[in-house]
C-alpha cells in the first residue's frame, strides 16, 4: 500500500487471485489513484513462475523493484511442490531464484535506459531484488546429503534452512551482479518476529490453531506488527543508502534512516 500510495505501479503476484483482488481493492479504498494490478504466480510450479515471467518480459517496461516476499513457514508434515521439491525449499528458495533470473532483463531495464542522460545512474534509478528472509536463519543449517528432506524432515528445520539459504542467494547475488557490472542491486531483509498471517495460517491441529491466534496480538504487542515488520522491506526496495548485500532487519533501518 505504501508504494502504491507515493506513486509506484504495484503487481501483486499472488497462487490465490480472489485474494490478490481483495488486497487490490483495499489499497485502491485508501489510495484512490493507486497503480495496482493482480497476476497469478504460483512460486511451488516453475511452470507458473515462467509464464508470469514471459508475461511481464512480454511488456517490455523496466522493473526497479522485484520483492520477493512468497513463503511457507513450516507445515507439520513433509509437502512437496508441483515439481517434486520439498515445499518450502521449492517455494521460498527454488521459485524466487527461477523468478529472479527470468526477470533480470527487466530489471537491468532502469539502468540501460538512464545511462544516456547521466553518467550513472543515481541510487534511487537502480533496480533492486529485496529477499526476505527471516531472523530464523540464525538456526539454519544446509544440509546437502538431504537438501530435500527426504531422509528426515523437520517443520522448522527445512523451513530455517530455506531462511539461510535466501541470505545465501542474496549475497551470491550481488557478488555476481558485481562481477558483471550490474546495476542491479541484491539486497536481504528480515522483519524480525512480526504478527503476521504467516505466523497464524497453516494445516495446525485445533489446539494449535488457537494458541497461534491468541500469540499473534502478543507478539505485535511486545516485539512487532505486521505494519512494522513491512518496514524493512519498504527501506530496502526506495532508500538511497541501500548498498548491495546489504541485510536489513527493523532496528537496523531505523539507525539508517536516523543517521542518513
């Protein structure tokens, strides 16, 4: 909403349409002139992945922004994507790297089309990935005899080494962006512990389900909102003193911010 708000042309991609239509319409009842538009991208079916890419490359506009922000967080039994991988890992690693690479014209778009007016481009002309990720990486482990968890599988293991293995992603990123004299920036976030949908929806037993919804106002209460855990997101995708590989999470944007 915040991007659409201050003039940004925002596509929700989203598996669930109707849903991405009700979100549509919410940021259009609080911005009245926003930009928004909704396309189906389903990030457990590379299938999908390459046909809201084609779509997009199909337009040929440049893309400053590419948030990837999809994730599932740890169902209690071993799911696998429409491509056979374990789901998270699918989903919140495997999907955003396929959607990345497949996008990287459009994002390199910014720079090749200001660089006949300025020497290089400014900060704010510079196209971005955001990766979020999740202070869970700190518990991550890769685990390549079982990438897939097929020997063992753990709900909140596989999904901290999905976390770890965003970060990892990031930064190898920016490192071959650099190499290759991109403009492109490749930039991790993480929005702390935020109460969010993330955190309440999911296959849980009943039992589980109502401690869930009865944690979330805890948790925006004590440590993060939905609304502040954006916050990271929001600083890496427009701030000027956002370099690549930087990895941002709230009390970091906020010092930032304060001192820039």
């Amino acid at each position: 909403m915040v991007l659409a708000a201050h003039g940004a042309q925002v596509t929700l991609a989203c598996r669930d349409v109707a849903k991405g239509n009700a979100a549509a319409d919410a940021i259009r009842r609080n911005c009245a002139n926003a930009a928004v538009a909704v396309a189906r991208l389903d990030l457990a079916s590379l299938a999908s992945v390459r046909s809201f890419a084609d779509t997009v490359l199909s337009q040929g506009q440049p893309l400053h922004c590419l948030i990837n922000n999809a994730g599932v967080m740890a169902p209690p039994k071993r799911l696998e994507t429409e491509d056979g991988f374990e789901l998270q890992f699918g989903t919140n690693v495997l999907g955003h790297f396929a959607l990345t690479a497949l996008l990287m014209p459009a994002l390199e778009r910014p720079a090749r089309e200001t660089s006949g007016h300025v020497t290089a481009p400014q900060p704010s002309n510079r196209a971005r990935v955001v990766i979020v990720a999740s202070i869970a990486h700190k518990r991550g482990r890769i685990d390549f005899d079982d990438l897939q968890s097929e020997k063992a599988y753990s709900a909140m293991g596989s999904y901290a080494q999905s976390k770890l293995a965003d970060l990892m992603f990031a930064f190898e990123l920016d490192r071959r962006l650099r190499a290759a004299g991109s403009k492109v920036l490749s930039v991790a976030v993480h929005p702390g512990v935020a109460s969010t949908n993330l955190f309440r929806t999911g296959d849980y037993s009943g039992m589980e389900k109502v401690v869930r919804d009865a944690l979330g106002p805890v948790i925006g209460a004590v440590l993060n909102t939905d609304a502040a855990g954006a916050l990271p997101t929001l600083y890496a995708s427009i701030a000027d003193t956002v370099v690549g590989a930087d990895i941002m999470g709230r009390k970091a944007c906020l010092k930032r911010a304060a001192s820039g």
